[in-house]
C-alpha cells in the first residue's frame, strides 16, 4: 500500500478555498511559529498574557527542550530514510485564486522540500503543543489536552490538503512524538535532560548522514541547550519590569541573529555554531533581563 493510505484523492477533492485556508493553518506547525511560542512563553514566564498562571521558566524551559527534540528527531530520521515527498509538493496548490501581492508568501507557505518521511510539522506540534498543555495551569488539563489534540490534528490534516506530505508521514510523526513527549514527561523531567536526549538523538543522524546544515543546526541546539540549562544559575522570579527588559533584549537578539542568518548559513560546521550561539542566548536573556531591570 502507498503512503497515502487512499486519502490523496480525497483531500484533492476539496473546494479552492478550503485549500488556501489549510496553508495558513499548517502554520500551527511551522518552526517560525512554534519557536515564537516557545520563546515567548520562556521569556515571559507568569507574565505571558491569558495563560501565564502557573507557568514557570522551568516549565516553559521544558517546551523550548521538546521543540528541540522534535528538530533533532526529524532531521534525524528524515535523512535516515530518505523518502520523497509526494509529486507536486513544490507547486502550490490553487494559487490562483490568492491576489497577487500575497501569492509569494502564499507559495512559501504551501509547498514543501527536502525529504517527506516523517512530517516535521506533525512532529513539532505533537511535542510543542503537547508540551504546552502540560506546561500551562490555565483550565482543566482534559480541556488543555483537547485543544492541543485539535490544533495537532489540524496541522496533520494540513499537511494533506496542500499535497506536501503523504498520511503515513504525518501519522509517523505524530507516534514518535507523542512517544518522545511520553517519555520526556513521565521519565526525563526536566529540560536538561531532554535536551541531551535531543542531543543523543542529533548524534545518530550525524553518524547517518554527516555533518549536514540540518544536522548541524540540531547538534547546536541540543548540546547547546544541555550545557547552558545545566550551569545557569537558578533563574530570579519574573518581575514586570524584568519582563519587558527580557522581551526587548529578545526582540533585538532575534532581529541580529536573522539578520545574520541570511549571511553566514553555508555548512554543518557553521550552523552548529550559530545555533549554538543563539540557543544560550535565548536561555540566558531572563537572567540578563532580571540585573538589567534592577539597575535601571
């Protein structure tokens, strides 16, 4: 049997709009997306609007160790088996009937490269969204649970309707996630340990398949995050003023490190660095934060 499990044509079937809706929705899932939560909710702790209560840095250090394990683990086990995503997977589907000003963010949104098996969208969001309804304190947890079992199951559905992956790709994803996120919060428990397993997890695809960008950018992230989450220092609680120090130096540190991005990304080698560079950065910002809010 295909990996399609039959339900290409069905999905092929659906009306322009439905379509061009369901890009937008696989951005649930997208690194961009995910790491904006993360990092978010990393820097702004219990001050996060509407679900801060409750939410520790701790807690949300965990979220960040389980968006890296969902890279490491998709890099890893993509090169590993090196399948193909379906036929059409860098055309996007019905872009005609997006205006033209938006078509090109449109196409980069709805298509897909690089190998299909298994879907690092379904990946991430089994791991970032499963992790944020057991970091967050807000509602009752089956409630929690629900709404990140639907955005999950969306994302999934999304990478179908806009033809970038086959369902076997995302249902494989979505298992080995939900067993990495298991095993992470039920044995590992804390966000070293999860990074290191991220990092064990990295290693196996370098020993696979080299020392690639992609490969490169996991190993970075995950020793990165073992080592920094390991020696910093206790964190201080967050403070209002603290917060809104953090969140600036966060912005402007993104806005460095993307800038830079453009430039330097050329090799395994370099993007561990600059993953690695950025990573502690990302750690450490609170710590930053919290002494610089006191001495102004």
């Amino acid at each position: 049997m295909s990996r399609g499990l039959g339900l290409t044509g069905l999905v092929t079937e659906l009306p322009d709009a439905v379509v061009v809706l369901f890009a937008f929705v696989t951005q649930l899932g997208d690194f961009w997306f995910v790491f904006s939560l993360c990092a978010l909710a990393y820097w702004l702790g219990p001050h996060a609007p509407y679900v801060g209560r409750g939410l520790t840095r701790e807690r949300a250090a965990m979220v960040l160790a389980l968006l890296v394990a969902a890279i490491a683990l998709t890099v890893s086990l993509k090169t590993a088996f090196g399948l193909p995503r379906p036929a059409g997977s860098a055309v996007a589907p019905e872009a005609r009937v997006v205006p033209g000003g938006f078509r090109d963010l449109y196409r980069r949104m709805a298509t897909g490269d690089g190998y299909g098996f298994p879907s690092g969208h379904a990946t991430m969001a089994v791991l970032v969204w499963g992790g944020l309804a057991w970091a967050v304190r807000v509602g009752r947890r089956r409630h929690r649970v629900a709404i990140a079992g639907t955005v999950v199951a969306l994302v999934a559905l999304s990478r179908l309707v806009i033809g970038v992956h086959y369902a076997v790709d995302v249902l494989a994803g979505a298992v080995v996630a939900g067993g990495f996120l298991w095993a992470a919060l039920s044995s590992h428990r804390t966000p070293q340990r999860v990074f290191g397993a991220s990092a064990l997890v990295a290693l196996g695809g370098l020993a696979l398949v080299g020392f690639t960008r992609d490969v490169g950018a996991a190993l970075g992230l995950s020793v990165a995050g073992t080592v920094v989450s390991t020696a910093l220092p206790d964190l201080p609680t967050p403070t209002r003023r603290g917060t809104a120090v953090t969140m600036t130096l966060g912005l402007l540190t993104a806005g460095v490190l993307v800038a830079a991005a453009l430039f330097v990304l050329s090799d395994g080698p370099t993007m561990l660095a600059f993953a690695a560079v950025g990573t502690a950065l990302l750690l450490a910002l609170p710590l930053a934060g919290e002494r610089v809010a006191k001495k102004v």
